[in-house]
C-alpha cells in the first residue's frame, strides 16, 4: 500500500508540473487549447481519474488544486483563467462547486465534473447550462438488479433518507416499481434519528440500502448499523466499497478506473463535435465495482451463489 500511494503521488506531481501528458497527438496546425484539471485536495482517489484523462483528451493539460480549501491560494482562479482554458474537468465536490463559481462570468467555458458524492445537492446544474457531469453512484436500478443478483428473494428495500437525499430517493421509488419491488422508506432530519428509523422500517424489510448522504453517513450510524444487520440477519448494502470492507453485505460502486476515460470522451463530444454540456447532463458512471463481504454473508445466513461471486470485483473475507 505504501509503495502505491508513492506512485499515486509521483502521478500527481507528473500531471501538476507537466502541462502536456506522454501521448498526447495534436493537428496539424493552431495547437489545440489547455484543458484545465482542477482538484479538490490531493486524495489518491483522484489520481488515476486525472491521469486517465490527460493521457485519452488529446490536447495540452495543466493541474490545479485547491488542497481543500478554496482560501489555500487565493491566485488560483486568476493562474487557472489565465490558461483560458477550453474545459474544466472537476474532481471532488469542491472541485465542482468552485468551478461553477469561477465561470461565472465565463459561461462559455465547459465544465464537466465528477467523484461528487450524492452530486444532487450541490445544485451544480441549478441556472447553469455549460455544466455535465459523471455521477459517483450507480443508478437505484442498478443498485437493486446487484442486490437481487446475490439475495433473489429480496422483494422489501428498506431506504433512510434527509432533505439532501430526496431526489435518489424519488428515484430509487421509480427504479423499484419497475423491478416488481418495494421501497419501504423513512425521513430524517438529524443524524441521531437514524437509527430510531432503520428500528421502524427494519422488521418490514428484506434488505436495506445505504445512501451517500452526510446526513446519515457518519461513523457511528455505520458501526451500529453493521451490527444491526448481522443481528436483525439482513442484508445491508452500500454506495462505496469502503462499507463491505467495515462489515455490511454488499457494496456497488462505480469503477473509477474508467471515470476519466469516459470525462474525456465527453469532453472529446464537447470541444470537437459541438455538443452542449447540457444535452449530456449527469451521466451514470460506466463501470460497475462489487464487493462483497463473505464473513458477514455467513454471519446474516445468505448463501451466495457461485456464479454471484464470480461477479464480484472484490470479495472480503475469503
């Protein structure tokens, strides 16, 4: 692990440094614009999503990164316009936000944006139309096909969801009455109602889905939640693959693997086909991520079956 997050950082300081990737195949002719990658700190997660882009875009890339904090250099925007870039990739929920602000008054350049968890309630598409975007969670529809794929008989989903979460949730509802299932869920306005509502909905349910909301999403309500599960002998899933590698069932996430090829084939659609950031809107990611978490599948008694686990990305515990 250590000699990876070397590379991941070696990866980042190539593409900070560098303003062109190794592959890179311009026209004949006027160089093609600067692409502007812009990072909301230095998480490895970005890495590989930074490096797929440069090295698929096509044209000259320059890095920025905000370290988390959009007072760390207060000359970013100004060394970023500079570049009067064709396009902003966004990476991270800071990231997206801050490009948005900065186009404000440059709406001519596009922005794409991706890894924003539970992008909705940023309302990064709010009053924009040079916006499109990569969502970081796989559709409700898709979620629940994976689940059913390991559990056939799950019929009852049980979902907990804030203000913040209300649009996944609307749409999870449309994604089960497709399915032939139902969604069984519960409101919320503080973290510390969680678990009195997974208590509530819990005995009616055959399963129960974890949403990427802070509201929810906090380390206490995940502790209690994994043991809930394993006593209530429920199959429990996620939206990261972190959560099967801290006990719950199931997790299905998007490969981020394949999150900056497909940025860039976007953008690609943008900058040489003419299409509007608004006609692409916020894509479903393309690769799918499956861990499961065999020791808490034993533990809940769900037999899995071995061609379900051979579609796992991941398998914890065996």
């Amino acid at each position: 692990m250590h000699g990876k997050s070397i590379l991941i950082k070696l990866i980042l300081f190539l593409l900070t440094t560098f303003s062109g990737w190794p592959g890179h195949v311009f026209a004949a002719g006027e160089p093609k614009a600067t692409v502007a990658i812009l990072l909301s700190d230095s998480e490895e997660a970005y890495a590989q999503p930074a490096a797929a882009f440069s090295e698929e875009i096509g044209r000259p890339v320059q890095v920025f990164n905000l370290h988390g904090d959009i007072s760390h250099d207060p000359g970013l925007k100004e060394k970023l316009l500079a570049h009067r870039p064709a396009l902003i990739f966004a990476l991270g929920a800071k990231a997206a936000y801050v490009a948005k602000l900065w186009t404000e008054e440059q709406r001519d350049i596009p922005i794409i944006f991706a890894m924003v968890l539970n992008w909705q309630r940023y309302q990064l598409l709010e009053g924009r139309d040079n916006i499109a975007g990569i969502a970081a969670e796989m559709a409700p529809g898709t979620q629940f096909v994976n689940m059913t794929m390991f559990s056939p008989t799950v019929r009852r989903i049980g979902l907990i969801y804030s203000l913040q979460s209300v649009q996944i949730y609307e749409q999870a509802e449309q994604a089960a009455a497709l399915l032939g299932m139902t969604l069984v869920a519960e409101p919320i306005e503080r973290s510390k109602e969680f678990q009195r509502a997974f208590k509530k909905i819990s005995p009616a349910v055959d399963a129960f889905w974890v949403l990427n909301d802070p509201v929810l999403y906090t380390l206490e309500n995940l502790d209690w939640l994994g043991e809930r599960c394993i006593n209530q002998k429920l199959l429990c899933m996620g939206q990261m693959e972190n959560i099967a590698r801290m006990g719950l069932t199931l997790s299905v996430n998007p490969d981020t693997n394949q999150i900056g090829t497909q940025a860039a084939a976007m953008a690609g659609n943008i900058l040489e086909h003419g299409q509007h950031p608004r006609d692409l809107g916020v894509m479903d990611p393309l690769g799918t991520q499956i861990s499961v978490n065999l020791t808490t599948a034993e533990r809940i008694g769900l037999a899995i079956s071995p061609q379900a686990l051979d579609m796992a990305t991941f398998v914890i515990g065996r």
